[in-house]
C-alpha cells in the first residue's frame, strides 16, 4: 500500500505563499523594538528559545532588541539569572515574577498574571523609546497587555499567538465554552485584535480559527511559521553520534518524540503503536517533559513497554545529537486542538534530516506541510495500527528513510530558516508611519 507513494518523494514541492506576506509592505523599518514573553533561555520552553533565535536575527538585520522577561520558572538546575543581559543588539531585562509549582495549571496562571502586571509597569516607564512592541501568547493574556500600550501612548503593537485561548482551555475541558470567563476573553481577544497593527499565526488552520471568531481582522493576519537553524542541527549518522551510542540506540530503528509531553499531544497513539511493534527491533525514546509525563510512564508500565525510553529535556547544546539519534521523529496534536496550538518541534526535525510521523486530525497543516515537503506521512488520531505499519515499513528499508529525511531538510532550508523568517517578522513589523524624531 505504502509502495504506491513513493514517487512523492522523489521531488519537493515549493509552496507558492511561503516566505510571502502580501498584506504588509515594508514601509519603515522600526529602530528599536520590545519583544515581551515571560520565558527566555536558560529556561528551555520552545516559546523561549525561538524569540532568543527570533531576536538575534532581527539584531543582525540592524534592529536594536529589547526583552523583557520572566526569571526562569523551569531550567537546568538554574533557579534564576542576571537581571540584565547584553548581546550585541540585543538586550535583556529580566523580572522577579513568581514561580508557583510552574508544571501545574493553576500555578502557571498564578505566575503568568504576575509576570502580566510587571510587564505593564515596566512598559508605563519605557514604551515611549520603541517604535513597536511585539507581545506572545505566553502567558495566554500577555496580548491586553499591547492593547494598553496602544491606548495610553498609541504605540502600535504586534501579537503573537502561540495559543489560540480561550480555546485551548474550552477544548482541554478546564473551563465550560458557556463560563462568563471564556465570554470575557472572547471580547478582550476581539478588541486586542481589532487595534493590533498586525497578527501573526503558526499555520493556516490558526489563521482560520482566528478569522472565523472575527472576520474583520482577516487583512491583519500573518501566517509565519516556526524555525530551525540547519547550520546549527546537521544530520549525522548514528555510528557517530554519542547520544546514540550513550542509550543503546545505534543497532535498532529509533522512534523519537521530542518536547513537550502536554494535554495538547496525542500520546496514547503513539504507545499503542510501540505496544504494536513490541516484539519487533524498534525502540521508542521520549525526551521531555510534560503534563502527561507521569500517565505515558503509568501506561507504559502497565502495558509492559520495554521498547520504550524516557529522558529529561536535554540541553539545547544536546539537541543537534538527540535529534539525529533516530531514524523517524513524531510530531502530534491532540483530536480537537488542530489550529489551536502548532507544535515547533517539527522544524527541527527537518533541520535534522529525519522523516516525519504526525499524528493529527485529517485536516491538520501538518499533513499538508508534510505532502508539499515529501518527508513523511500524517496519521488521524488514533490510527496506532497505520502509525505501527509505516514504522515498519521504513524500518525495512533504511535507505527510503534517509532519502525522505534529506528531502525534509532540503524544504527546510528553502522555506524554515532563521534568516528567512526573521525577514518576514521584520514585514509584519515594520510600521505603516515612520516615528517622528
């Protein structure tokens, strides 16, 4: 059934819109630009590292670069940081949010509240010295905190959804679609949208979502996807990676699923796929963390998985070797969440030049990217039984998982990189009128 795909992989096909934005001309470059989100390295959420990556990019397109975020709320053993940094054209300043049980629901709204009312004083102080400020989803209401910006100094703002919420919350079941709380966010979404100078989403079915709650805004709305550095994650055979040598991994076919382990990942088809393949040479490695962590770990332990691994979130020094210590990567979103949330770990996987597994709904931008790209096959959730035979199926010809792995980071690089999507955050940036002196 599989052969009859195989002339898909032969050639890559280009995306017509990726790396265009017709809706904003670059007018005027901003000279100076506030990035707000209330994580950033050494922390390791993907959110962090991407405007770390995002803002050294936009350094070296002559933009100064301020951060203002959070103390580390979940790191390497480091409990916090300096509360200034400076790199180049990049400078950081760091606030002493709180950093309640941060793996937990309400603690994380507790924290992302806090960090919401310092980022608020701190703008009061020194929103008038940039020409734009770029807020994130993270944490889910940092956006109203742009729209104030824009209401008392008329500082245009950007807003960057991670997250589509109050969805995600509706659709995880935290809070009933019916609570005045979701009505409320609702309402504060349509007007932060509404006096954004733009918006920029992970993926079309974001873009979609985002549109149908409010069509007016739709000329507004960018789609800029996530990246990986292909310069920094190369590909690298097994035999010569130390990571895999490290866990055993060199003489067996090695499913990864990298990341986050939380409520918005299928991970229930990809156990019943190991549990599937059980008797056969393939191993199964986790490595994050999460709040499905301790269910994976309960399941496969009642399920007697032993061709599963789990690991802790690794360094990000460690990534360019615990990426290419497989030979398929996963990447899923959870039945109902599609354009809700858009898992970043895909892009390093291509960078790394391995095949993709995604689990998603049937509709989902994954599998589109997926067939444009030639670099693996989606699944619907579920579909443990179609995951189990497409592993076994490149597990029995190495050389077709390599070819498809190559065309992976061929798109990658033709449509993924950090230069790449800095230009395009540049556009969506640049303002409609320049800053007078």
């Amino acid at each position: 059934m599989l052969n009859e795909h195989l002339p898909k992989f032969l050639f890559p096909r280009t995306n017509p819109t990726q790396g265009k934005n017709p809706v904003f001309a670059t007018l005027h470059r901003p000279r100076k630009v506030l990035i707000v989100n209330q994580f950033y390295p050494p922390d390791y959420a993907a959110t962090g590292q991407l405007i770390s990556e995002l803002a050294a990019q936009l350094g070296n397109l002559g933009i100064q670069i301020d951060i203002f975020t959070g103390q580390p709320g979940y790191a390497f053993e480091k409990n916090s940081a300096p509360k200034r940094e400076a790199f180049d054209r990049v400078s950081v300043q760091r606030s002493r949010t709180s950093r309640i049980f941060p793996l937990r629901i309400r603690g994380r709204a507790i924290n992302g509240l806090l960090f919401c009312l310092r980022a608020t004083l701190h703008l009061l102080k020194s929103i008038r010295n940039y020409d734009i400020l770029l807020v994130t989803t993270e944490p889910p209401y940092l956006p109203v905190v742009g729209y104030f910006a824009y209401l008392l100094f008329r500082r245009p703002y950007v807003c960057l959804l991670y997250d589509l919420y109050p969805d995600v919350a509706v659709e995880l079941d935290v809070v009933s679609p019916r609570h005045w709380l979701v009505r409320f966010w609702d309402w504060c979404n349509r007007l932060v949208w509404k006096n954004a100078q733009g918006i920029i989403v992970l993926s079309s079915t974001m873009k979609a979502r985002v549109t149908a709650k409010y069509p007016a805004i739709a000329d507004k709305v960018s789609i800029i996807a996530s990246w990986a550095d292909p310069d920094r994650i190369k590909p690298l055979d097994k035999e010569n990676n130390w990571f895999a040598r490290k866990f055993n991994l060199t003489h067996k076919f090695t499913v990864l699923y990298s990341g986050n382990l939380g409520r918005c990942h299928d991970m229930d088809t990809i156990l019943d796929a190991a549990k599937n393949l059980e008797n056969e040479p393939i191993q199964f490695v986790f490595i994050g963390h999460g709040a499905k962590l301790s269910s994976c770990l309960e399941r496969a332990k009642t399920l007697e998985l032993d061709n599963c691994l789990f690991l802790p979130y690794q360094e990000k020094s460690v990534l360019p070797y615990s990426l290419t210590a497989c030979d398929l990567a996963l990447v899923s979103i959870s039945s109902g969440l599609e354009g809700l949330v858009a898992p970043s770990k895909l892009y390093g996987i291509l960078a790394a030049g391995r095949p993709v597994a995604a689990i998603c709904e049937r509709d989902s931008y994954l599998s589109k990217l997926l067939d444009l790209a030639r670099c693996g096959q989606a699944f619907e959730n579920g579909d443990s039984a179609g995951l189990a035979s497409y592993i076994r199926y490149l597990a029995a010809d190495p050389q077709l998982a390599q070819t498809i792995g190559q065309l992976g980071r061929h798109y990658l690089k033709k449509n993924f990189t950090p230069q790449i999507i800095a230009q395009q955050y540049l556009e969506v940036l640049s303002p409609t009128k320049p800053r007078p002196d």
